[in-house]
C-alpha cells in the first residue's frame, strides 16, 4: 500500500523559485513541506537526504516552508534565515544546519550559523531584521495550505500526498511505486 492520498494534489506546480536538489528530468519528484523548529522534520530530514543519496538521478527533492507558529515559535524566523543564505547562494548548507542544531534556533544561533558559512553577515542581518524574506515563507505556507498540507513533514510523490510513514524502506518503496507508473 503505497499511502498516497489522491485527494489531495499539490496545489503549486514546482516552479522556479522552489529550493530543488536534482533534475527536472527525474522519474519521481519528492515535495515536502518542513517546519526547521519540528521534531519529526528533524527525524525525516536524515531519511530525505539517504533517500536523495540512494536514488541520484532519478528523483528530484523540494523543500517548501511550513512553519507551524504557533507551535514552533522561532521555526518562521528559521525559515527567513534560509531565505537570507538562499540570497547568498546558500540555502541547502543553511537549510542542513538548522536540522542539524534543532535545538538552537535563536537570532544570535542563526547569526552565528551565517558566519560559519561565510555570509555576508551584515547583509544577512539586515535582511532579517527588514523581513525581506517573510513573503516567500508565507507563500510556500499557503501554498502547503492550497494542497492540504496540515502538518508536518508533509511530502508529495509526483504532485500526490503521501500520507504513510516516512521511515526510510516505506518512503523508499513509496517512491519505487510511483516511479513504476510510468
């Protein structure tokens, strides 16, 4: 059973401003909608990233803001930050340390992270500090909202909700399922 929930499609095309790992010729196209302060992204961001390893061409990865704030009260400013290094060229080095360092999300850890690696860190700041970067957090938001996304991690295997576990075998033959279709 491959859990995957035809109701509820991906709401957003991936697109040209999404934060992507892979080709747009890959079999299978992973989407998730993460939230950097979440205990089970945490889990799943391990899994995300032995899953990208194994499968190397044939699937593309997305990651899409979901903050969930009232829950996770520094994961919006976690995901401003990764749009401020993403204005650097650095999302994926920043998107990595804020789910290896869960636990420390606070302005003076993600200023800290910024110059670790070597950000403008001025330019950095500033940008948090002018909420340049809210817009596409709240955009990546409410296009997980459009698609049914409700909590988090959220993944979508070629456009369509995967509501099964995401331990590594099951979201494995989940995506070998899909890639089958074809």
């Amino acid at each position: 059973m491959t859990h995957r929930t035809a109701s509820h499609q991906l709401a957003v095309p991936v697109h040209e401003n999404d934060h992507i790992l892979g080709m747009g010729t890959a079999r299978v196209t992973l989407v998730e909608y993460g939230d950097f302060e979440c205990p089970a992204c945490g889990l799943a961001y391990p899994i995300v990233k032995e899953v990208t390893a194994r499968l190397g061409a044939d699937v593309r990865f997305v990651f899409r803001h979901f903050p969930l704030t009232t829950v996770h009260v520094r994961a919006e400013r976690a995901a401003e930050s990764s749009e401020a290094a993403d204005s650097q060229g650095r999302f994926w080095p920043m998107h990595d340390l804020l789910y290896e360092r869960q636990d420390e999300l606070e302005d003076e850890d993600l200023i800290r992270y910024a110059h670790e690696l070597e950000l403008n860190t001025d330019q950095f700041v500033r940008e948090l500090a002018e909420g340049l970067h809210r817009s596409k957090v709240r955009h990546d938001f409410m296009g997980g909202v459009r698609s049914g996304v409700n909590g988090t991690p959220t993944f979508f295997i070629n456009e369509v909700r995967y509501d099964g576990p995401f331990d590594l075998d099951t979201l494995l033959n989940a995506i070998d399922d899909v890639a089958g279709e074809f």
